[in-house]
C-alpha cells in the first residue's frame, strides 16, 4: 500500500526521491521519509503529511548533496500516524524502507527483546530492520538472506547499510518492486509511475530474489547467489500521462481518458469483425474445456466481474459465480480442471486477489487474469492475461481502470460464445461493431457533465443515499454506490431495485435521494414500478434512462437520458454518469478526490 523508492547514481539523488514519492503519493500518503548517505553516514528526514511537506523540510534541514537514498510514502498499518512510526527505519547499522506486512513480528520482537533490543516505534517494519541488523556481520547479501528465513508476511524491502555507502539493496516477497538501470544511474519503485521520467525498459524484480543497486549497475541474484538477467518490459506511455495535464484532478482526467483507454483495449482485439485473442496467446480450448467460471476480484474490479457474469451467461449459456477475492480464498471453494477462474485487477497486485488466483491454481482449474498493469504479479501468475491498456490510473477512484474492464469483459463474453457456438458468426459480428462504437459513444456521455454537475450540487449535503437497478443496472449500482462513497464519503447503498421492498425501504423517507438506473427495457416497468414505491415515501429520485424510455415527468425529480445504445451496452454510458455523480458531489462538498482518506490505490495487505 506504501510507495517506495530508491536511487543511486550521479544526480542528486534527494531530488529524485523527493520527484519519486510526489508521485507515488497516490499510493499512501499520511507520512513520508528518505535516507540518503552523507559523508557523516546515513541521515534520515521524515514529515507526518503530504510530501510537499516531507520536501520543505529536506529543503530546510540542509544543502548537502547526495547521490544514494531511499523514500517512503506510508500508509498506516501497525502503528499510528507519527513521525516515529514513518519509514525509514534504522536500527544499528541498517536503514530500510517497507511495503507490506511482516504476520510473525510480535513474535520476532519478544525474541529480541530477550537480546536487550527494543523498537523505537510501533512498526513491523523496524522490526525487520532489527532483524536484518542482527544477522549483519559486513555482507548484506548474507545477511539478508538468513533474516528473509525469519521474516513472514508481505515485504518489498529497500535496505542500505551504513558501511557500505552507494548500494541499495533490495528483495520482495508478495509486494511489488520495479527497477530500471539508465545512465543517471540505478533506480527502484513499487510502482512504474516514480521510474516513467527515467525510463520506459524496466524490470520486475523476481520474488525471493536479491537486487543489488550500485550508481552504475543493478545485480540480481537468487537465494543461492546464482546471478539472472531480467526480463525487460517496456511501457507505451510516458511522463505526460502521469500528470494532470491541466485538470484539476486525476480522477477528472482519467474519466476524459476513457474513449482513449476503450480504443487502445478493444480495437487491437477485433479481426476482420469478430473478438480476437491470437495476439493475447489466448485459445479457444480455454473457453471449451470448462464447464464453470468463477470470477473473483475485488471492489471495483468485482463490480465488473457482474458485469461480465451477466454477459457470458446471457451469451454462452455457462454457470458463473462472482465471488469477492477475500471471501472466495477463504471458503473452500469448489475448484477443478474444468473450472476456469477469472480474476480481475488494476493493479495486479491487490493481495485478496492474488491470493485467490493462488488458490485456484493449486486446485487446478484454469486462470485467466484481466490486468491493467504490465508485468504485475496476477498477470505473471496466471496461465493466461487479458491487458487492459488504460495507462497509469493514479487517482485513487477507479474509472477509466473500470471501464476498460467492461470491454475485456465483454470481449472475453463474445469470443468465449463463438468459440461455444452459442454466438453465430454473424451475432458476434454485430455485437463486436457495437463495441467499437463504445470509445465514440463514451466521448459522447463526456458531456453529460453540464447535467450532473447541479444535482451533484444538490446532493452535496445529503447524509444517506440510495442506488438502485436491475440486472447489469444492479450491478451497475454497485459501482456507482462505491464510487460515491470514496471520494464524498456519503453514505450509500446499492439495492437491487426489487429486493428493496423487503427490508430497507423503511430508510426511503422525505428526500431521500434515490439514485435510479432504468436503461434495460426488458425490466424498465419494474423499474418504473420501483420508482414509484420510493417515491411515494418522499425520495427525490435522480432517473438514468435509456434512449426512448418513455418517462412520465411526475416520475422523478431529475432525469438523465443516454444517447441512443444497444442496451447492453448502457453500462458504458451509465458509468460515466455514476462518475461524474461522485466526482461533482466530492468536489461541491471540497474535498480532495484523488487522494480519499484511509483509502490507497494498491491493497497488498490483507
Ligand atoms: C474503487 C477502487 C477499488 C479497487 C480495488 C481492487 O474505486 O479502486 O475498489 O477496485 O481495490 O483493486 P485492483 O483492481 O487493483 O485489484
């Protein structure tokens, strides 16, 4: 969940970390820290805070330069919010930075007690720190190699030690590390976005592999030292897609990316008209020989997993469960060689997730991960990888991540059905050009924008709200509801609109805001039928329609009509106006979008 980074080389290296956690800040931001060598050793800044901060005080602290350092942006686990407990940490001759969590430290901490030593703050990570000094005897490499053997949990490590300054050493387990070598010298991140401005090639260091940065090289080796060559991959973004490029917020400029990241996802996968997985290396028998699907992922990227549900069992007639990765992993799910899990990530990180594509291969069904970023841990781990390709998505809020993975829903929905037989040729034809219109028909719904805004405005004191939908509009629903929630921090639920009557329309009082999504003509008079249910208890209704849908005015107080679309593809449109429903709200209310409290971008902790 923390940023990290390390640099040496023959810049000045406090600059790059400073550059480094700026934009890794997205990732966790309640404090930051670096440590770089000085010709008096190791010295060590740290801010409770925005790196902003973290910056002036290095600026004041001193003017000395450094060309070897590491940073850190924290996201609180073990301990609270101080500058004690913010990374580095530094224990005898050892200083390093943590993402992740170190499970037996409580443990690791009373066997040093028994030894005289006792942490300064509240962190796991110290105490890794504690750890790894106590096995120093003048070789890192051995040293950390016998402290990795005591260390349990998730851990993306860099390390320097005191003597020997101009090396950073690194090694993870779980969490992610990236790396690059470029002629300012040798550069480290747990994300690409810190490394973009010096590179494109880079690598991901192997797990329960050790990297060794020097100002002119990067070493890596396994556990017995045998030294490997990466793999090299390489981005086809740049710099300019990891800034604002003049919005105000992220979140605001990845809602604008979506037409892009649609195109960039969709059209190198259709040939000759029809869904295409040849350039993916991905075959047919994949879809053949399965008899189930289970989809698994986590917010957000579950949220399109209905999605996708609902499309491949309206399309190839084949039994799919959605299950959430953190409840999927732990409840002994029914698996085999005939089940085909699919699982869904941004980030290809997120540790529930990960976890259950573990699961599911030691079971021996079949994987198939959907993955926005390249080289991650689900997309190596799975048999076979569907890329999104939305770029780098740095405000906290998914949106354009999420819409890119209705479109490799779909795709998968299509192919898998031709591949079945349950599509003919010429039904897959059509759907796959009605997926091809969606980056236009999405560019089209940017300017629903000017509507929403004012009843964003009008919800911005709402304390409690309602979302409801049926069928893709429920999960839909889903969507808009957590959406919401995240960057406004208003409390909302998403109710499957027939299921509301039994329960929770005792909460449906005078003006109420019902969010209410009626773009699927096959239930639109339930939907309508719904609407006067809460209506008739005093909600406000906010009405999403499909084209043609004939809406009595007295229905509700604000409606919203999407361009004309295939219904089943309503769901892209829908999208952007639960977007920018959240987006507007959190703002009239002035918050901070991209940056939500308690929430960071990438969950590898459990
Ligand atoms: C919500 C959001 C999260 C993520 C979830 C999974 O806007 O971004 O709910 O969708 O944490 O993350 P990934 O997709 O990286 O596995």
């Amino acid at each position: 969940m923390c940023g990290i980074i390390g640099f040496t080389g023959n810049i000045n290296a406090k600059d790059v970390l400073l550059q480094g956690l700026k934009a890794l800040e997205y990732r966790g931001y309640d404090s930051a820290g670096i440590s770089y060598f000085t010709e008096n050793g190791i010295r060590t800044i740290k801010a409770v805070g925005k790196v902003s901060g973290l910056a002036d005080k290095v600026a004041s602290a001193s003017s000395d330069t450094a060309k070897c350092g590491i940073g850190h942006t924290r996201w609180a686990t073990h301990g609270g919010v101080s500058e004690t407990n913010c990374h580095p940490h530094r224990f005898g001759k050892v200083t390093l930075i943590h993402n992740g969590i170190i499970e037996n430290y409580k443990e690791l901490q009373d066997e040093l007690a028994k030894e005289g030593k006792e942490p300064v703050s509240q962190t796991d990570s110290e105490i890794a720190a504690m750890v790894i000094d106590s096995c120093y005897k003048n070789n890192p490499v051995r040293a950390i190699k016998k402290a990795v053997k005591k260390l349990h949990g998730a851990y993306a490590f860099c390390i320097m030690f005191e003597d020997h300054p101009g090396s950073i050493y690194a090694i993870r387990n779980g969490s992610p590390l990236v790396a690059t070598a470029t002629k300012e010298g040798a550069i480290i991140a747990s994300d690409m976005v810190a490394l973009i401005k010096y590179s494109k090639d880079y690598f991901v260091l192997p797990e329960h592999h050790i990297a060794h940065l020097t100002a002119k090289s990067i070493n890596i080796t396994d556990l017995d030292q045998n030294e490997i060559e990466p793999d090299m991959l390489h981005v086809n973004w740049d710099m300019a897609a990891a800034r604002k490029g003049g919005y105000e917020y992220f979140m605001l400029k990845e809602i604008h990316e979506q037409p892009e990241s649609l195109h960039n996802t969709i059209s190198p996968r259709i040939k000759d008209g029809l869904p295409d997985f040849s350039a993916d290396n991905i075959p047919d028998s994949l879809f053949t020989d399965i008899n189930r699907i289970v989809i698994t992922a986590c917010g957000t990227a579950m949220h399109a997993g209905l999605i996708g549900k609902n499309m491949i069992e309206r399309f190839s007639r084949i039994p799919v469960t959605v299950d959430i990765a953190s409840e999927f992993r732990y409840q002994n799910p029914i698996l085999d060689s005939s089940t085909l899990v699919i699982t869904i990530s941004q980030s290809g990180e997120t540790a529930d997730t990960l976890a259950a594509l573990r699961l599911a291969k030691e079971n021996g069904a079949k994987t198939l991960s959907i993955v926005n970023v390249k080289g991650s841990s689900i997309a190596r781990e799975s048999d076979y990888v569907l890329y999104t390709h939305a770029g780098p998505e740095i405000a906290v809020a998914s949106t354009k991540a999420y819409t890119v993975q209705l479109a490799a829903v779909y795709l998968v929905s299509f192919r898998f059905a031709l591949a079945k037989g349950t599509l003919t040729e010429d039904e897959t034809r059509k759907l796959a050009a009605t997926l091809l219109e969606m980056p236009s028909f999405v560019e089209n719904m940017l300017s629903c924008d000017k509507a929403i805004e004012p009843i964003s405005n009008k919800l911005k004191k709402t304390k409690s709200l309602f979302f409801i939908g049926r069928g893709l509009d429920y999960a839909l629903s889903c969507e808009g509801s957590i959406k919401l929630k995240e960057v406004s921090y208003i409390h909302s639920e998403a109710y499957a609109a027939g299921e509301l009557k039994h329960g929770t329309i005792s909460l449906i009082t005078d003006n109420v805001p019902v969010i209410a999504l009626a773009t699927q003509e096959n239930v639109f008079a339930k939907m309508i039928s719904n609407i006067r249910e809460v209506r008739s208890r005093g909600a406000k209704v906010i009405m999403v329609a499909g084209t043609g849908a004939q809406v009595d005015a007295s229905l509700c107080d604000h409606l919203i009509t999407l361009p004309p679309v295939n219904d089943l593809f309503a769901p892209f449109g829908a999208a952007i106006v639960l977007q920018y429903i959240a987006y507007y709200t959190a703002t009239a209310r002035g918050l901070n979008v991209d940056q939500p409290r308690n929430l960071a971008k990438s969950v590898t902790v459990e």
